[in-house]
C-alpha cells in the first residue's frame, strides 16, 4: 500500500496472509458442526423421550421398590408401602426356596447351554459342508422351534413325556428300558425341561454358527488341504478359532437367557415336583402374583447382578487374546 493510502485511511495496511483476510471458513464449520448436532438431537428426541419414560423411569422405580415392603393381599386394594431397607435381601438368605430355585437355575444353565452350543454347531458345519441335501429345508426345519409357539411346544413335550404312553417311554421299553415319569419326578424334571429347551434353541444356535462359518475365508481350509491336514485338524486350528467372536456371542446370549429360565417350569410343571423345576425367574413370578411386589423387586435384582457378573467372567475368559 502506498504512503498516498495511508494518508487517506489513516490505519496501517492489513497484510494480505493475515487472519482478518482469510475467510471466516472455521467459524461456517462450526456451525455446519452445530447444526447437524442439534438436527441428531432432534431426531433422537422421540426415542430418549421414550426410552426415559419406558425403561430408565422403571428401573429406578424398580430399586426403589426393592428396599420397601411394598405388598398387596388383593388388586382392589391400595398398596401398602412402608420402608424396608435391606431386609428384602436379608430375607432370601434364609429363603430356602430361593437358593434351590438358584441350583435349578444354574443347573439348568450347566447343561443346557453347552449342549445347544455343541449341537447348534454340528447342525452348522454338516449344513455348511455340504455333507446334508436339502439345506433349506434342514435350515427351517431346525429352525422352526424356535419360532414356534411355547404352549404348541408344551403340547408336543408332554404327550412325548407321558409315563404311561408317552412316545419316549414307549421307545425305552422297545430295548428294555421302563422309562421313568418325567415331569413327576424329582430327578427327571429339570432333564426333562433341558431336553426340551436343547430342542427349542438349537435351531437358533446352528443359524448363528452357520453364518460365522460362512465368513471364513475358504483359502485357509484349501491351503491347510494342501499341508496334508486332517478334517479334524482343519476343524480345530481353523474353524474354532475363527468362531471365536461368534462364539462368545453364543455363549453369552445363551447363558443369559437360560438364567432366566421361566417359560419351561411354567407351562409344563409350574415349579414342581416339590420345587424341584421352581428357577429365580418362575419365584419372582410366584413373588408377583402374591403381591409381594418388594421382594421381588429384590430377587429381580439379585438375578441381574448374577447375569451382569457372569457375563463379565465369560467376556474375559472368551475375548480375543491381544
């Protein structure tokens, strides 16, 4: 700028690489940043709305209840609330209903998930090799339980149970076996309802498995062909490993939802023989329809605090070793 300008001005010259004459481009991304920030929260609002209302407000409500004797002898009537603090929680330590419904629910839990797990991959990899025709048909057939109504179920699995003339009894006693009285005894039971839940939940396992094998690279198992492995080999170095993520999904879906194991002893043995089949979520129920409605608030939240440990302990004994 020449001194001529100066004179008329009478302010220095802004130099053409400084700040005041760039574009005020970082302030119009801000802003682009801001809009679309205020334009998620907008959308999101419904469903935090939703969600805050529907879940987080009775959860709350739920805990709050748990530390309260809150309880009603009829549904015409007002509850009645009155403080308990922990006395809900001392109360299952002597419950002893409680702790047999937690043997049968870890027992349950035991069997039943290892077995849908083993079963459910069997079923995949016949599928997923091509050693079964009709793989559709397979496929749905497997699967069809799963979906399938839990009183039509019920329906099937106690003609199939029946002492007298029940289908499995009937083909014990083609080998010489008298087969016992399933749901009536204290031993039997709880099988009984695994067998069932197996049956029900391995279709659901076997689509899992069957789409994390499809995602293994199939030059893996032509190479491992040509170092002369095993197909037992290739199952063990291969396959496992590589299922490990679906794997742990499994495992962790399945104990989860054989903790709370409820529609089983309710449609077919309403927690008996002798509470033999009574599981955690069954005893709330029971605790429910009594109108004992803080304490089982209380064992709601003993079941969550088993569900959230257990499943801490299976990420960290199934996670992908760095």
């Amino acid at each position: 700028m020449t001194s001529t300008t100066l004179a008329r001005t009478g302010e220095p010259a802004t130099p053409p690489n400084s700040p005041k004459s760039r574009p005020a481009g970082g302030r119009v991304r801000a802003t682009a940043r801001t809009r679309r920030a205020w334009a998620g929260w907008t959308f999101s609002l419904p469903f935090l709305v939703l969600y805050a209302v529907f879940e987080l407000v009775p959860v709350i409500a739920s805990i709050a209840i748990s530390f309260t004797d809150m309880r009603s002898t009829d549904l015409r009537d007002p509850l009645a609330v009155d403080p308990a603090g922990l006395d809900n929680y001392s109360r299952l330590l002597s419950d002893e209903v409680f702790w047999k419904a937690i043997g049968n629910t870890f027992y349950f839990t035991a069997v039943s998930v290892p077995l849908t797990l083993v079963l459910g991959l069997a079923l995949a990899v016949a599928l997923n090799s091509g050693i079964a025709r009709f793989k559709t048909f397979f496929r749905v057939g497997y699967y069809l339980p799963v979906v399938s109504s839990i009183i039509a179920v019920a329906v099937v699995w106690n003609y199939l149970l029946k002492d007298d003339m029940g289908l499995i009894n009937t083909a014990l006693g083609w080998v010489g076996i008298d087969g016992p009285d399933w749901l009536n005894s204290t031993t039997w039971a709880i099988p009984a309802l695994i067998g069932m839940a197996v049956w029900r939940h391995m279709g659901f396992a076997m689509v899992i498995f069957l789409a994390g094998l499809q995602g293994v690279p199939k030059e893996m198992y032509e190479a491992a062909t040509l170092d002369g492995t095993t197909k037992w080999q290739a199952f063990r170095y291969i396959t496992l490993p590589m299922l490990r993520p679906t794997m742990l999904f499994m495992v962790v879906i399945s104990m989860i939802g054989n903790l709370q194991f409820f529609e089983e002893p309710f449609v077919m043995t309403q927690g008996e023989p002798l509470d033999s089949t009574t599981s955690i979520a069954y005893q709330i129920y029971e605790a429910f329809g009594t109108g004992q409605y803080g304490y089982a608030a209380a064992m709601s939240y003993v079941l969550f605090i088993l569900i959230a440990g257990l499943t801490l302990i299976q990420f960290r004994l199934l996670r992908e070793k760095p």
